[in-house]
C-alpha cells in the first residue's frame, strides 16, 4: 500500500501546531506540495519539511516516525484514511475526525479525539485528560466512533460524549463520564473519583468497586447481553479482556439522580449469584 | 478633502432618491461645493455606485457587563469564528459575543458608522466606556438603564418629582450616558424577590408604585431635560404569549409623548401559551401608524446561534428554563440586573417561524419608514451582521415568499403571505440611517446635506439586495476612507456621543449617604470623567 512517510529531523519542545497532517490533505498533494504545508512553529510560520523527512507522496496512509510529544492536532478533522505514529504525540489528536484511524505505539498527550464523529483510535501507551471530551463551552462531546486506550486515561475521560466506546485499559482519573448524555465507556483499571458526576444517560462500566456519588443508587445484580457483546468486540481488539468478565455479574446503579437519572454505573460483581 | 462624483444619492433627509449628485467633504463634514478647492480636489469616482449616508443602528449590545458574562460563558462561540490580524487590524473572535475590535470592523464592513449600547446599567457605565474605548473605527453613545433604580423607585414612592429628574441628570452625566433606557420597569426589581410584574398595574415589592407610573415619571422627566432621544423603552412581559396588550397600553401610557418602543417584534404577540403563540403585529401596527410620537425598532429574528443578553432577568430565567441551555444571571446592587442565555432559533419551530414572521409583518405593515427602525436586537434576536439579509427579505417579496416556504408552516398563519410591499433603496436608507439619526435626535448624521459629518457608505448597484449591503465598496468615517473592497484599511478611534443636562449640587450629597450606606463602591469612583473618554462629542439637547 502506497504511504506517506513524514521523519522527525531533530526532536524540539516548542509547540507546533500540525493540522496539516491529515490524510484529507495528503491524498491529492505531491511530495513537494507535502514539504511545502503550513505549520506553527511557537508563533512562527514554518513548512511541514522543515521538520520532517518526507517520503511517498498522494497517500492518505500516514506514517511518522519519532517522538513528537509537542505536535498538536494530528489528524484534526479527518474523515478518511490512517495515521501511525510510532513515538509519543501532543495534544488534540484526532479531535473533531469524522472517519479514518490512527494508531499511536506511544503515549497521547490531553483532548485525544475531543469532540470527534466517527472512526476509531488506538493508543498503545497512556493517554492525558478529556479523552473524547467537549471542549470548553460546547454542549456535546464525542458524537460517534470509538477510542482505545490501553494505558491509563487522565481526568474528565469521556466529559458530555454524546455516543461511542472509549476504552481505557489501566486506571482512569477521576471525573469519568461526566456530565455523560449518552454512550459507553469502558474501564478495566482503577477508576479515580466522582465517576458519572452529573451523567444524565449512558453507561460507565468498571470493573474494580469505585466511589460512588450518594446520588447515584443501587437497582440489581444483572447480566447483559450487550455488554457480553462489546467485551467480545474487545477481545477480538486484542485486549486482555479475562474470562470471568464475560460471563459475571454486574451491581448496576442509576444516576446522577441530581440530573436525569437514566445513567448507569455497571460494577463487575464477580461469579456470584 | 475630496469629491464623490457621479453616484446614485439616497438622502432621504433631503429627498434625494437615487439622483446623480457629487458630494464634497472637507475636514471630515460634507461641505457646499465652493467651500473646497476644486484645483486640489480628490476625485473619488461613484459612477454606477450607490452612496448613501453611514448606517446608524439604534439598539445594541456590543459592550458592557453583560456582553462580557456573554462572552465568558459561550468560549464554543468564539471556536468557530477566529479572525487573524491584518496590517491594520486586530486579531480577535467573531460570532455572536465577538470581541470589542471585531464587532467594530464587521460594523463598519457593513457601512455602519455609529451604534448605541442599549443598556449600560450605571455601576458597570466604567466598564462600558473601557470597552468602547477598544470599539474603533465607530461612533457610539449609551442608553443608561433607569427602570428599576431604587433611588428612582423610592420618590416615585414619595411623589417627589423634582429630585427624581435631577437625579437622572445627574446620572446621566455621571455615566457619561446619551439616553434613558427603562427594562421592564419594576420587573427587575421584583426578580430580586424571585418574582416579576404581570402587567402595568402590578405592584413593585417594597416602593408601592407601579410601572405605569415608572414609565409616565420616566417619560416626563425624558421630556422635561429635553434629551435628544426619547425614553427607550422595553416593555413589560416580553417573549410572553398574549403580551400585546400589555404593550398596546403602554403606548397609550405615552398619550401625545414621544416614546421609542425597542424590539418590538418580542412584544407583539397573541394566544394563550407558547402552544398557541400567533402574531398580533397588525393591531401593534395600526396602532403605531396612528401615532406619530411613536417610534419602533423591530429586533428582527434570525435563524441559527444567538446569545440573548438582556437587563430582564426574570425573562431570561424562563428562557433557561424552556431552552435547558447555560444561564448566567447577574444583580447590580441598587440598580438593575441581567440574564444571558444562549438560544437557536430553528427554522422548523412553529414558535420561532411565527417571531420571524411577526418581525417582517412590522417592517411591512407600519407605513411611515421613518419611525420603524432595522434592529435584530443584537446579540438576542440575531448578529448584527445579517441585517443584509433582512435588508433583502424586504426588497424582495419572491425572496420573502421562498424563505415563508421553507419555515414552519405556523408562519403562515400570519399576515406575511398576503403583504405584496416591497421596500424600495430610498426606504432602506431611511430605516437603517436617516431614521434612526432622526430618532436619536442626531442632526449631523444620518443625511448627506451640507454640515453633516462625513460619515458615507458606497455600494456597488446589484440587483442581489444581501450581496450588496454586505459588500460596500467604500466607507468613509469621518471623511477618512475606513473600508476598501471589504477591506479595513485604515485605524481611527470614532467619538463617544453624550448629553449634558443640569442638575443641583444638593443632590450629590444626599446621594453620597445612599452610597456610604448601601453601594460597595464609593461615590468619588463612581462618576465617569470626562477625560476618560479618548474623543467625545456633547449632542445638543432639543
């Protein structure tokens, strides 16, 4: 398969803003017209060559090789193609993508795919705060499309989705699902504080008891057939997702009664029953 | 010093309806042509160009307290429209609650040369004023809001009328302020209690007076200091359902007085319950065509994201409660209040095509141009930088028709259909300049004639109304070219425009006790100074 190969020259910790990464815009540009894209560099205006190698060109596979923990918005708004960073990557990633997929090796910085619509994100390390988040304001975050971390999560995964899966395979921050409308999110880690604070729908699924909120109640020992689902779906994504998971039971609670009170909290329960 | 040579005039002051005419401008004011130097003159060529005086927009929000809470609570807003420096320009956001500077190009960009912020509570006039002062290129006044202030309040209480108007001159020099602006008189105050006035009648909780006596007082003391506007007024009981009598009575409050009622269009409304919300705009109408003291502005819907930001808080607290959306509410002390919602008006809501229609049906059915005034009440019924599109849907009935076609079929219920009026250039410079410089009581602006200030907007001929307003080939403020092409090409600071009435001495004092017991500043930070003001201009009480 035809790829565009972007290598890092020299490693740098001033931000840069790198919006111009996305397959939409690789796909009709030559080599040359590649080198030539606008990025930020601080507050300076600089071509994409003067920071990469680029080999391959009309592609929309992207691949990038080095460690780039200060390059923010990969694949912003992207609705095709892939993208593989092998290293560690900045902020923003994959915000607002609408289609495509993009796998990181390393660590992910804050905001990864923030308010995005559709496709799918792997992230091998960890990833920062606002996974799948609404930026600051907006009513809605993540609309659609599914995000797989296999590290931890920071705080606020998962703030105001509106639908998706988002997975975090360690522990997550506290905050999770907050203010969640509708969708699915996935902890097989730890889960830090106040899970589901303000959640008026969807589900928050964990497998180690968390703190709850007293506005959040127990309803029943339950098995769920969409659950056994997803967790398959998990499985065939590689994740080590045990045995015992598929078939136990799960303590469900409703919450944030403060709100709407139609989210649920599913908490592993074990071969009990 | 230059000549505009061979546009097409539309100067509604003077008659001038589309006839060829050079105009001369000399030191930033139109001037007779023997009074320049015609060897050394500047030609600016207008053949085939329309040339009308700058536009003039009567009611506001584009600085002050609120706008800023705006501001602070829609950061979703600003995401989505960022606008990048230029040589001459300021970077900043655009959008509903833009920032100071952007709000003051994309006026300008319309051929807009002069705004009143219609609503500065007094606490917060300091404040207005810093943010006018980063509102380049336009000149602009504020309407000082007097509705519910506990002063006024208490000696309508106690029948003292003599303190009350020196009072409100002394508030208005203190605020460095053009106008007296009342929001639902007595409702805000109620609101403190968590409560609202219903009609003219209601009871103020703790004063005993009414607002048909805080309009009446208001009105009399408008027209004792002579202020050059009238009392601008925003009526009781707005967005409610069957408010049209309400507002039908407060124009009867106003008897032979002048009185200048502000988005009319939320005020305008029949039926029971937001079920059946209709349109009562053709009674409002009759009514306004009878009385020639009366003047309107519409506050014209737009469809898509609005920001609605009003001094009327118990309004905006139902608003939050039928929209779910984020609200912010703000108390000013002794003084006033506000609420900011942010809003979408839908096109296929029954509710919101019936405001659009009723805002057209009261451009449409009151006859005389001059008294109703082009307004989307920015930022609540829409951005200021749609009034190109109002401007079409006027002039063109098939446009009308189409855009009726495509809303909530509710709008058809009203009268909008079988309107066949088409606004003509010369009512649309009427509607949006020489009528409300008239209304404002600005005699140098709004016209073309010989001393007004040279305050001109250029656009090319096109039969597409929207495209041409939006695109004014050039716009001079001040005689100095401001907008080429689109294009901000130069950087001016306008001029802040104030009245200056008398007031006695006595009242200070009797003020700074209030201010020692109740207010948490002191009464030597609160006027505004003069100097404060980088460029000012004192309009001539009538």
């Amino acid at each position: 398969m035809d790829k565009v190969i972007l290598r890092l020259k020299e490693r740098s910790n001033i931000p840069v803003e790198a919006e111009a990464i996305c397959p939409d815009l690789f796909l009709t540009k030559s080599q040359q017209e590649i080198e030539e894209l606008a990025l930020y560099y601080g507050n300076k205006g600089r071509r994409l060559g003067d920071f990469f190698q680029v080999q391959g060109e009309r592609s929309d596979n992207i691949v990038i090789e080095g460690e780039i923990p200060n390059f923010k918005k990969i694949g912003q708004g992207m609705s095709r193609g892939n993208i593989h960073i092998q290293g560690d990557v900045g902020m923003h990633l994959g915000a607002l993508m609408k289609g495509g997929r993009i796998l990181v090796e390393g660590n992910v910085s804050d905001w990864l795919g923030a308010e995005m619509e559709g496709g799918s994100i792997r992230v091998k390390g960890n990833a920062g705060h606002l996974v799948g988040a609404a930026y600051r304001g907006s009513s809605r975050g993540m609309r659609g499309g599914e995000i797989i971390v296999e590290g931890d999560g920071g705080s606020e995964v998962g703030e105001l989705m509106r639908r998706g899966l988002i997975v975090i395979g360690g522990r997550a921050g506290d905050f999770v699902g907050a203010f969640l409308i509708a969708g699915t999110i996935v902890v097989l880690g730890p889960v830090g504080l106040r899970p589901g604070a303000g959640m008026k729908r969807g589900t928050i699924v964990a497998f180690q008891e968390p703190d709850l909120l007293p506005t959040f109640h127990y309803n029943c020992l339950c098995q769920l057939s969409f659950l056994r689902i997803y967790l398959h779906h998990l499985r065939e994504e590689d994740l080590n997702i045990p045995q015992e998971y598929l078939g136990g039971f799960y303590k469900r609670y409703n919450g944030d009664t403060l709100e709407l009170g139609k989210g649920e909290i599913l908490v592993w329960a074990g071969q009990v029953a | 010093m230059f000549r505009i040579s061979g546009g097409e005039v539309y100067d509604p002051l003077h008659g001038i309806n589309g006839e060829k005419r050079d105009i001369y401008v000399r030191d930033g004011k139109i001037v007779a042509p023997e009074d320049v130097d015609q060897k050394h003159l500047e030609v600016i060529d207008a053949s085939g160009l329309v040339v009308m005086a700058g536009g003039v927009d009567i009611h506001s929000h584009i600085a002050g307290s609120k706008v800023n809470i705006g501001r602070k609570i829609r950061p979703e807003d600003h995401r989505r429209d960022p606008v990048p420096r230029s040589q001459v320009t300021r970077s900043g956001v655009g959008y509903t609650v833009g920032t100071t500077f952007v709000n003051a190009y994309r006026y300008a960009r319309l051929g807009y040369t002069t705004i009143m912020e219609a609503a500065v509570p007094p606490l917060k006039a300091r404040h207005t004023h810093e943010e006018l002062m980063d509102t380049p290129l336009i000149d602009k006044g504020c309407l000082i809001l007097m509705g519910n202030n506990n002063f006024i309040l208490r000696h309508i209480g106690s029948g003292d009328y003599d303190k009350i108007r020196n009072f409100v001159s002394w508030l208005l020099h203190a605020c460095k302020g053009y106008g007296i602006k009342a929001v639902n008189p007595g409702g805000i105050e109620n609101w403190k209690w968590g409560k609202n006035v219903a009609g003219l009648d209601d009871l103020v909780m703790g004063y005993g007076v009414t607002p048909r006596q805080i309009i009446t007082t208001l009105i009399r003391v408008n027209e004792e200091l002579g202020l050059p506007h009238p009392l601008h007024l925003h009526c009781n009981n707005l967005g409610l359902p069957g408010n049209y009598q309400t507002t039908l009575e407060t124009m009867k409050v106003a008897g032979q007085s002048r009185l200048h009622l502000t988005h009319l269009q939320f005020h305008s409304y029949g039926g029971e319950s937001m079920r059946n919300l209709s349109s009562q705009a053709p009674v409002l109408a009759e009514y306004i065509n009878e009385h020639e003291n009366l003047s309107i502005d519409v506050g014209q819907i737009i469809f898509g994201e609005v920001t609605t930001m009003t001094a009327d808080g118990p309004w905006q607290y139902t608003l939050y409660q039928l929209s779910h959306n984020k609200w912010a509410n703000s108390d000013v002390e002794y003084e006033t209040g506000a609420g900011i919602v942010p809003f979408l008006f839908k096109r296929d809501n029954p509710i919101h095509a019936t405001q659009w229609a009723i805002g057209l049906e009261l451009f449409l059915l009151i006859q005389d141009p001059w008294r109703v005034i082009l307004t989307t009440d920015h930022p609540n019924a829409g951005p200021f930088f749609f009034y190109p599109q109002i401007i079409k849907l006027l002039m063109d009935k098939k446009y009308r028709d189409e855009m009726l076609a495509s809303v909530h079929e509710r709008a058809s219920c009203t009268l909008l259909s079988q309107i066949d009026r088409e606004y003509s250039l010369y009512e649309i410079a009427i509607i949006t300049r020489a009528g409300p410089a008239r209304r404002l009581g600005l005699r140098h602006k709004g016209h073309l004639g010989v001393g007004a200030d040279a305050d001109i907007a250029i656009y090319p001929k096109e039969v597409d109304a929207e495209w041409m307003f939006s695109n004014p080939r050039y716009v001079f403020k001040d005689g100095l070219l401001v907008v080429k092409d689109g294009q901000i090409v130069t950087d001016y600071m306008g001029r802040s425009l104030l009245v200056e009435t008398a007031w006695e001495e006595s009242i200070a004092e009797e003020i700074g006790k209030e201010f020692d017991r109740f207010y948490s500043i002191s009464l030597e930070n609160y006027p505004v100074e003069l100097d404060y003001l980088p460029r000012y201009e004192v309009i001539p009480c009538r």
